[in-house]
C-alpha cells in the first residue's frame, strides 16, 4: 500500500488550512492573531503538510479530513516535545 508523505516546515506567508468545524479555508496568520501568537513565535511553529496542503498546526488546528474518528483502522500518531 502507498501512502503520501507528511511533512513539517515552518510557516510561509499566504499558508491556508480548511479548519475541521469551520466552512472554507482560513489564513495561519489569521490563526496566530486570534490566538495572540507573537510574530517572531510564529516560525518556530511546526506547519505538517500533505499533498501541499497544511494538515495540521499542532496545538491549533487540525484540517477537516485529518481527525482520527472512532473506527479509524489507520492512523499516525505524532507527539511534539518542546526542548
């Protein structure tokens, strides 16, 4: 079976993310304001992509698709430790 890769970068100006319980796509930079993330924080925030698409802003937001639900027979499990 194969599967696309996942992978992690830092945040570029214009970066969208189809937020899970929201309708239609949202600016990152829109998710740092509303949660009065400091600009020279918001580059040491891991962006996880998949297919060029932000998946998932760890702590955040996760993209609608990307939730493991009940029933879930395949996931990932990543878990972020700060240093």
């Amino acid at each position: 079976m194969e599967f696309d890769q996942i992978y992690v970068r830092t945040w570029n100006d214009g970066d969208r993310i189809n937020p899970l319980g929201m309708q239609g796509t949202t600016k990152l930079q829109d998710v740092f304001v509303d949660r009065k993330i400091p600009r020279d924080k918001r580059h040491e925030i891991p962006v996880f992509c998949c297919r060029r698409e932000v998946i998932w802003l760890p702590g955040y937001r996760v993209a609608k698709g990307w939730a493991v639900q009940p029933g879930d027979l395949q996931c990932v499990q990543i878990q972020i430790v700060p240093s």
